[in-house]
C-alpha cells in the first residue's frame, strides 16, 4: 500500500536547472500558480461585473475583502488600512492553498515548512523593519520589562528578545503541523477504508468511510481556520510594530 | 478555537523557544568554541522564553511579545486616553496585569 506520506512528495514536472542550482517547476510550483491564478480569477470575474446585489462569486470576493478589512480595523485600528493589500494577499494565497489542497490529486503547498516559514519570515523581518523604521532606538524599548530591577534586566531581555525570535517559527510551525497531520490522518484513515473493506467483502470499509466524510468536513474548517490564524497573527504583529511609542 | 487547536498551538509556542534558543547557543558554541557552555545557557534562556509564550498565548495575550502593551495599557487606564489598540483578547491583557 502506498505511504501516507508519498502525498507530499515533491516532484518536478519541468526540470531546470541553473548554475548548478535546481530550480525546477515542481508539483508544488504547479500548485502555487493554480492557487494564485484561482485567486486572481475569483477577484477578477467577481468585480468585473459588480452589481448591487451582488451574485455568488462577487459575494465570495466582497466577504473575504470584508473580512480582512474589519480583521485589520479590529486589530490595527484606522492606520491599518495600509497593509490591507499585504494581510489579504497572505490570507487569500494560504486559504485557496489549503482548500485546493484538499482536492484528490492535489497538492498543498502549506504543508511544507519551507513554505511557511518563508511567509512567515517575510512577515517577520517585514514587521521588524516597520518597527524600526517607525521608532527607531525607541523600538528596543519593546523588549525592556517595566518595574522590573535593573539586575534582572541581563537575564530578562534575552528571554523577551529569544521569544520575540521565536515568533516566525511558532507562526510557521502552526500552519504547517495542522496541514500535514490533517492530510496524514485523512490518507491513513483511506488506507484502512481499503484494508478493512478487503477482508471483510466491504462491510467493514463503512464505518472508516463514514469517519473519512467527518475528518474531510473537519480538514475543510481547519482550511479557513489557519488562514485566519495566520493573518491575525500577521495583523497582531503589525499592532505591535505601529504602536510601541 | 477548539481544544485540541488550542493545545497544539500552546505545545507549538514552547517548542518554538527552546529551539530558537539552542539555535542561538549552538551558533554562539560554533563561532566561540565554547562548547558547550553556550548551548546550556541558551537552552534554558529559551526553555524561559518558550513558558513566557505560553503563558502569554494561554492568558490571553494572543501573539504579543514584550512589555510594552502591558506598559501602556496601565497608562491607558490611568490617563483615560481614548486610543484605539488591540483586539478583545489584546483588552483581557489589561484586566491580568
């Protein structure tokens, strides 16, 4: 029987290569263009004939904008309006990749940690910047504890900086974690539709089939869920580089 | 978010500090032939760092790090500005501190 984890093999379907570095389209390439034509299709074709009463495309295009928009008002207040385009590119590219994912067939990308870790550390470095640019010396106040005496500071302020490093792993590590133990589940749990089914002329094939329906339903929210998570983690980090003062 | 969501993320919090920190010892062990002096020290700096996550991340504080909002938050409340900041849960971090 085939592995559960021969679905997130990387394979190339155009090699190239150059100077000795491989950078061939992938599977994973594949999945990532289909993702972003996807997304850019449904924005398009949803606002290309936008009418006031609005019919199901255009209502998908004007929810997830909505969405992000408030998600950024909540959290980031007015002058979060400027990053909108970056959190709702993020969001949209990490949801579509998830749900795509789910296709038979397909690939998600969101289960390799390369992938996550390099939005993740796009985000990072991105919000450190704005931070320091923003603030400048002012931003390393974020990391000095208040009430606390100066002799505890040497031991503090590496602990506070040693968790502020950590955030792009713990953003990425999420993501990629729920999505490659989900589709891990959903293909092992297949598995046992067949081997079971097989022994037992199909009688027993029922009850895995019945769970791999729920872990699927499941599989789906944890889609939209990881997608928000990541792009309110996104617009909590902003917050913090906007409004150290 | 649901339980298990929950767990897996205060789980993911503390191993996320722990390997940043022995990252930075064993780099620091690499360039300052200490070994292993760095990676002692910096594992328990991040074994510090990955509990202060958690905690964080279990008393509502979502994904913020650093003192700052705490900081403000008492003067927010003292002075009584109007200041629009952080959501429901970043607001639950001024009740706890």
């Amino acid at each position: 029987m085939a592995s559960p984890l021969e679905q997130f093999e990387i394979k190339a379907i155009a090699p190239i290569e150059v100077g000795g570095l491989d950078i061939s389209f992938t599977n994973s390439s594949a999945a990532m263009v289909a993702t972003l034509v996807l997304g850019t299709a449904l924005l398009v074709l949803g606002m290309s004939r936008a009418s006031v009463v609005p019919g199901r495309i255009q209502s998908i295009a004007e929810m997830s904008y909505e969405f992000i928009a408030g998600l950024l008002s909540d959290t980031v207040g007015a002058e979060g309006k400027r990053y909108f385009p970056f959190v709702f590119t993020l969001f949209m590219f990490i949801l579509i990749g998830n749900l795509l994912g789910l296709l038979p067939y397909s690939f998600t990308f969101t289960s390799h940690i390369i992938v996550t870790f390099a939005m993740a550390i796009t985000v990072f470095i991105g919000v450190t910047i704005l931070g320091l640019v923003k603030h400048k010396m002012h931003f390393f106040s974020f990391f000095v504890p208040p009430g606390v005496p100066l002799a505890m500071w040497p031991l503090l302020i590496p602990i506070e900086i040693i968790s502020y490093l950590s955030r792009p792993i713990s953003l990425s590590v999420r993501l990629f974690a729920n999505m490659l133990a989900g589709h891990t589940l959903l293909k092992v749990i297949g598995g046992f539709v067949f081997g079971l089914g097989a022994i037992t002329f199909g009688v027993g094939g029922l009850l895995p089939l019945a769970l791999i329906s729920v872990l699927t339903g499941l599989e789906v929210v944890i889609a939209f869920l990881q997608a928000y998570v990541f792009a309110i983690l996104t617009c909590l980090y902003i917050n913090d580089a906007l409004h150290l003062h | 978010m649901s339980g298990v969501g929950l767990a897996l993320r205060l789980g993911v919090d503390f191993v996320a500090g722990v390997v940043v920190g022995v990252g930075i010892g064993l780099l620091l062990d690499w360039w300052l032939g200490s070994s292993p002096a760095m990676l002692i020290v910096f594992f328990l700096l991040g074994a510090a760092a990955g509990t202060f996550n958690v905690f964080r991340t279990a008393s509502g504080q979502g994904g913020a790090v650093g003192f700052k909002q705490a900081r403000d938050a008492e003067t927010d409340a003292t002075d009584g500005s109007d200041k629009k900041r952080g959501s429901n849960a970043r607001d639950d971090s001024k009740s706890s501190e």
